[in-house]
C-alpha cells in the first residue's frame, strides 16, 4: 500500500538550496517534505565553496542560521588577480562597499540541517524512483521509495533542489526544456591542507602552465587549486607535485610565504556552463544546480543558488499569505535574466584566468591586454568588483 502525505511545498533535494528554502518557508508559517537520494551525512560531508556574497550572508541571517557563521566566518574586502606572478587587488570595499564572507558550504549545510532537525522538519532521505507527476494542475504530486515502500506527496508546489543530475529538470517536456551548455576543456585539481593560507585574501592567478587558486576555509585551512587535464586523475597528482606546482604558478614571491603539508581531501572538478529554461513549469520550480551551474572561477555557484532561494521563498510566502500569485508568475523571467548575468561574469573570468588548449598566440595577448587595462582603470576593476560581492535580486 502507498504511503500518502500532504504538504504545501515538496522539496526535492537537501543540499543548500532545498535546506534555506524549507527554512524560510518554515518561518512564515509553510509546510514543507524535503526528500533526497541521498543520507544526510553524505550530503553533509561534500566539499564545495567557500565564498559568500553579502546577499546569501543576509539570508542566512533571514533564515536564523547565521550565529556560527559570524563567529568564525573570515570577511574579506578584497581579493588579488595575478599574471604570472604581477599581483593586482580588487578592493571590494572601495569600489562598491560591499565586502564578501568565507564560510564553507560544507558548514553552510551542515548549520541549516542543524535548525531544521532541531524544528522537527520533515525529511526522507536514501529514497529512490522519484517521479514529480501531475505538474500542471493544483495538485502536483511526487512518488518515490523509502525503505522499500512506495511513497506519494501530495502538495500545491514542487521545487528541484536537486542539482544537475536530479530529476526535477527532466520532469519538465522536451518540446519545453531548452539547455545552453559550454564544457571547458580543463578541470580544477584542489586540496584542503590543515595549513594557514598563504594570504589573508584569495588570490586568482594566470600563468603559462595554468590557472591557479590560492583560497582557505578558515585561518588555518587552506583550499588551493591548479587547473589541469580534463582526464587527468587525482592518482596522477601526489602532493609533492602539488605543491611543485603550484608554486610556479603563483610566482616566488607569493610562493615564499606558501606553508605546505600533506592534503586530506583532493578531487578533480570539471568546469561547464549551462542554463536550463525556463525554471518554472505549472507548478514545478527549479532552483540552484538543477537549473544552471557556472565555473567556480568567480564564486558564484552557491550564492546564485541562494538568489534563487531568496526569490523563490519570496514568490510562495507571497502566495500564502496575501494570495499573491505576481512573483510566482514572474519567477522564471526575474531568475533568469539574474543567471544570464552571472553565467556572462563566471564565464568571463574563466576566459581570463585560464590556459586554453587552443588559445593562438593571439589570444593570450588578448589576455594579457585585458589584465592590464583591469589593473589601470578603476573602472573595468569596479565592473568586476560589482559582479564578484554580487548583484542585485531583481533586474
């Protein structure tokens, strides 16, 4: 027999996304099931970043989940671009007095389970064959199995948290969903090392061996990143290399000041850009990865995934409690030209930063041009400093 539950909004998908939806819904009064493929300690455990503009710092706060993450969060008014070794600071303070906080989303996550848990928030996780029905009409629907029985949710919206490889996206017809996608032809090789940074700010770094990311999780964790093969395996990288590497990519002055030890986390990420429209279908949402995921050159996975959050508890909390259906209606059309915007930064900044395999001679003058006139014109430094704090919630 299946089990039948009711709810306002079925939530699928427990990462960031779907934990500050519940969360903010949850404090105007909105019923929420959040389920996922997933156990809660694994989605607990995934490594992700680090860098939160002021706007996903203040839905924290929104949500009541940001006491931790005032106390050991690092705020940081600026960060350095760099070509082979010639460093150039974007002042985020100055030039648009807004600063950015570096906090994990391994702690995001973990500080929003925390509250929900501790509210008595409903969760299914480890569930499978999940199918979103019946999309289109007042009483959508979301089947799946949890513990080797058949589950129905019965619910007046469904949102897809359920990043890319969910089946929220898919819910949506083929003759509807259209996707824009570009595969870079490189990936991000990073290490976490119990060792303090080797700056107080990020330093984003262009050499002719590659891309390189100098970040940390706290004063005395380090996260740090070269770009590599797209088929390059992480066995092909022991930290001896690691660290060789590195320091040639980040130039000798830097490199001094570099503390090296042994990594207890390394992973190859590959990088895409892509965008699925539109983000609404009847009443089937979708939010964060599950829509579009940018390169995380420019820190802005997360927090855009967050801006859809804030819009999207907004759009519904709007519905409930004044029987306003405009944000609703517009959700899609206000996300995505926000996401249009961001994708055009994260893309620009991975053009800048990295070595393509296929770039003339040419094209790395171009680059080199374009660092430059970043460093001599405060106002080319002002366009990247707005887009890096984060751009407005609506267009």
């Amino acid at each position: 027999m299946t089990k039948a539950l009711t709810t306002s909004v079925c939530i699928i998908g427990s990462g960031p996304a779907g934990l500050l939806l519940s969360q903010m819904l949850s404090n105007a009064g909105i019923d929420t099931i959040v389920i996922d493929r997933q156990n809660r300690a694994h989605i607990e455990s995934r490594i992700r970043a680090g860098v939160l503009e002021q706007g996903t710092v203040k839905a924290m706060e929104d949500a009541g989940v940001a006491d931790r993450l005032h106390r050991e969060g690092l705020v940081h008014d600026g960060f350095d671009l760099a070509f082979d070794g010639i460093r150039h600071r974007i002042n985020l303070r100055a030039l648009t007095g807004k600063t950015v906080t570096v906090y994990g989303q391994t702690e995001v996550t973990k500080d929003l389970f925390a509250k929900r848990i501790a509210e008595g928030g409903r969760f299914f996780f480890d569930v499978a064959d999940v199918v979103p029905a019946d999309l289109t009409t007042d009483r959508p629907q979301v089947h799946f199995m949890h513990d080797g029985e058949p589950v129905t949710v019965f619910c007046d919206y469904v949102a897809g948290c359920d990043g890319f490889h969910g089946v929220s996206r898919n819910a949506i017809p083929a003759d509807i969903l259209k996707t824009y996608e570009r595969i870079y032809p490189f990936g991000w090789l990073g290490v976490l090392t119990e060792r303090p940074p080797v700056s107080d700010e990020l330093i984003y770094a262009n050499h002719d061996r590659g891309f390189a990311l100098c970040s940390m999780r706290s004063e005395t964790r380090s996260r740090y990143y070269v770009q590599c093969g797209i088929d390059d395996d992480v066995a092909d990288w022991p930290d001896d290399r690691f660290w060789e590497e590195l320091r040639m990519r980040i130039g000798p002055e830097t490199a001094a000041h570099l503390q090296t030890g042994p990594s207890f986390e390394k992973s190859i990420a590959p990088l895409r850009s892509f965008v699925a429209e539109p983000m609404r279908y009847g009443n089937l949402f979708l939010a964060g990865d599950a829509a579009h995921i940018v390169p995380p050159t420019g820190a802005k996975g997360l927090n855009l995934a967050v801006a859809d959050i804030r819009i999207l508890s907004r759009a519904l909390i709007e519905r409930y409690q004044r029987n306003d259906t405009r944000y609703i209606n517009t959700y899609s059309q206000t996300v995505l030209s926000r996401v249009w915007k961001v994708e055009r930064f994260s893309w620009q900044m991975s053009n800048l930063m990295h070595q393509f395999p296929d770039n003339t001679p040419f094209e790395k003058k171009m680059q080199r041009a374009e660092f430059e006139y970043v460093t001599q014109s405060e106002a080319a430094s002002r366009a990247i400093a707005e887009n890096y704090v984060g751009l407005p919630l609506d267009p």
